[in-house]
C-alpha cells in the first residue's frame, strides 16, 4: 500500500513539473521605465501567463550591456538597438532579430542656441555628448556622412562621453547632446530650458533613423523547436502587451511604477514618456520591415574610412517567430 502511495505521489509531481509555465528572461537595455511597458503590462496583465510563459524582466542600467548577457546565458532574448547588434553580430556573436517592436525613432541631438549651434553647419568645433555602450553608433554614421572627423580639431567635433543624464548640457560643458525624444529631451525642458532656447536634430526627419529596441536572441537557439516555440509565444504576448500599453498610457505607467525597485521615477514623467513611447511603437505589430532593415544597414555602412559595420549582415534577422506569433 505504502508503494502504491509513493507511486500515486511521484505521479503527482511528475504531472505538476509537466504543467510548470516556460522560463523565460529578458534582459532590458536601461532601467524599468515606460520604454519597456509592454513587457511590463504583459506580465502584469497575464499575457504570458496565458501564453503559459514564467518570464523574469531583468532591468539594464549603465555598466550593463545587453549583448554581454547574453552572450554570457544571463538572458534567452534582450533588447538592443540595431546597430549595436549588427556590430556584435560583425564581431563573432550571432544576434538574431526576432522582432521589431519599434517602428521609429527617438533618438535626437538637443543644443543650446546660445552654444552658437542652431544647424549641422555649426558643428565643426563644436562638443557634442554622445552615449557609449553601443549606443554612439548611429551618432557615429550620422557624423560620417556629414564628412565630420570625430577626433576633435576645428574641422571635426570634439566627442564628450555622456552619462545617462543631461548635465553637459545645463552645464555648458557640451554645445549638445544626446536625448531620447521621451527621456532625455524632457529632462532638459524641467530643468527650466525653454524649447525656444534649444535647435532639436531628430535623426527620423533627417534620414539618419535606425532601428532601436528589438528583441534579440543567440542564432544557435533557433534551431531548438521548442525555444522557437516559446519565442512565438513571448512575442505574441509582448506585442498584445505594448498594444495596450499605446491605449491605456496611463495605466501602463502606473504598471511601470509598480515594478521600479529604485522607486526613482515619477508618475508625471512615466506618463509623458509612455505617451511618447507610443508613437514609436505605432504602426508596428511586431514584424521587422525589411525596408526600416535596409535603411539602418546603408546608415551602418556608410561610415567612410571607419564604418560601423563593414559588410552586410548575412541572417541577422527573421520573421520565422512573428509569422507565427501573428498568425
């Protein structure tokens, strides 16, 4: 009798460990904010729960690298911006695009007038801050084909390594600056500039746009049904989640707020920033359009004597998971 009870136990377990949900972890590109609020709605919401999905939302910060955890099986997909993984990608490690949540985007260069820089022609001898971490590469394209060293000198421009925030430029100690159209740029203005005080450059309306937060993962893991399996999954829920993240922006940031440990941001900020946020996202359903993909990679490419990538891309991306997940 004691045997049949361990028996009937094990079996217990056994069909308790069968019905246990998938594990999967993201890794973030920056801290819990409104950039990230589908993932956070989804998880709040139950979409992937009802994808059968445990997902844990591992927040980034400024020593933290995407493609390092990756690389490092911290992480099974992060977010990154196209340009730094299509150089990782040159560089040995296989990143894979599987989804484009963002459509646009937000990245800019935000002067102060009275630094004397009001158009592209004012650069020269000029200080510009600008972000590492893989983030400079499209500053770095965009100064390439205005023809402009980046090594200092009165014909170049001089770069400032920027922190994550914006006191370069209240300080003077930068012409410009860095900003993302639902962050940084915003900073500037509570700080108490005046939008008629500073020239914003938007790399969309320049042609210089490319691709920011996608979802990425390891090439060798596609080749795993049921990590693909788990991928149409994560991404159907996570597209369901910015969705409603775009109609209820409020809402999505409270989300948000609730999930910020550092307990560092604002419900004011949030809110602007999700309604920011929703304009890059809009018009997008999660598959990458191969004609955004191409224009980012001309960008890459057409860096002179020092491109950011020097060859195209061979399977950086694909739709197999989105096909799928929006079937």
């Amino acid at each position: 009798m004691k045997k049949l009870l361990a028996g009937a136990a094990l079996a217990a377990v056994s069909a308790l460990g069968a019905q246990a949900a998938d594990e999967v972890t993201l890794q973030l590109k920056w801290v819990t904010q409104a950039q990230f609020a589908g993932y956070y709605v989804a998880l709040d919401q139950g979409f992937y729960e009802e994808e059968d999905l445990d997902v844990e939302i591992k927040p980034g910060g400024p020593d933290i690298a995407p493609a390092q955890v990756i690389a490092g099986g911290g992480a099974d997909v992060v977010i990154d911006w196209m340009p730094s993984a299509l150089a990782s990608r040159e560089k040995g490690l296989p990143l894979v695009n599987i989804a484009q949540p963002f459509k646009s985007s937000g990245m800019e260069l935000t002067c102060r007038n009275d630094s004397g820089v009001t158009s592209p022609e004012d650069f020269p001898g000029q200080t510009l801050g600008v972000w590492f971490f893989g983030n400079e590469y499209p500053f770095l394209s965009w100064m390439a084909k205005l023809g402009l060293p980046t090594d200092g000198g009165p014909e170049g421009v001089t770069v400032l390594k920027q922190g994550f925030n914006v006191d370069p430029l209240l300080q003077k100690q930068a012409a410009c600056i860095s900003t993302m159209t639902y962050n940084e740029y915003w900073q500037v203005i509570d700080a108490g500039l005046t939008p008629d005080e500073l020239t914003v450059f938007k790399y969309e309306d320049l042609g210089v746009a490319t691709l920011e937060d996608g979802l990425y993962v390891m090439e060798d893991k596609l080749e795993d049904p049921a990590f693909v399996d788990k991928m149409v999954r994560f991404v159907r829920a996570s597209m369901k989640g910015w969705k409603w993240a775009e109609e209820n922006p409020e809402e999505a940031a409270g989300i948000v707020l609730d999930n910020d440990a550092t307990g560092a941001q604002t419900e004011e900020h949030q809110v602007r920033m999700m309604k920011e946020v929703a304009k890059l996202t809009a018009g997008s359903n999660g598959a990458l359009d191969e004609a955004d993909y191409e224009r980012t990679v001309e960008s890459l490419l057409s860096g002179g004597s020092d491109p950011v990538i020097t060859k195209e891309p061979e399977g950086a991306w694909t739709h197999a998971i989105t096909d799928k997940a929006l079937d």
